[in-house]
C-alpha cells in the first residue's frame, strides 16, 4: 500500500508542475504560491493517509509558505 500512496503522490507532484508550466504570465511570488499549494496538498493527504482534511491543510499552509518563500522587499 506504500508503494501505492508514493506513486500517486510523485505523479501529482509531476502533474502540478505540468500544469504549472502554462502559467508563464505569473509572478514569482504567484507562481511560488500555486507550486506550495499543490505540494502541501500532496504531502499533506501523504501523511494523513489520505485525508481529504490533511490535503486542504496540507494546501493551505503550503500556499502560504510559498507566497512568502521569496517575498519582493518593501
């Protein structure tokens, strides 16, 4: 069943970049958002066995850590 979860999980992570690709006229900061956001999500469903509350968390707190990974100075 591990093997299961890791497979899925690689492939959404390759699937968010793929799509994330598209996203050409994006800032860095909005771009680095989405990209914690699909990441979270993975990992947060990952840990909690599937969960779709771990994922939604998991998305949350990735989006936001992403949107201030590289935060333009003020």
């Amino acid at each position: 069943m591990n093997n299961v979860k890791r497979i899925a999980a690689t492939a959404a992570v390759v699937a968010a970049t793929l799509g994330l690709s598209a996203c050409a006229g994006m800032s860095n900061q909005d771009r680095n958002t989405a990209v914690g956001a699909g990441v979270g999500a993975v990992a947060g469903s990952v840990l909690t066995g599937g969960s779709a509350v771990g994922a939604v968390g998991g998305a949350a707190v990735g989006g936001v850590i992403g949107n201030q990974v590289q935060k333009p100075p003020r």
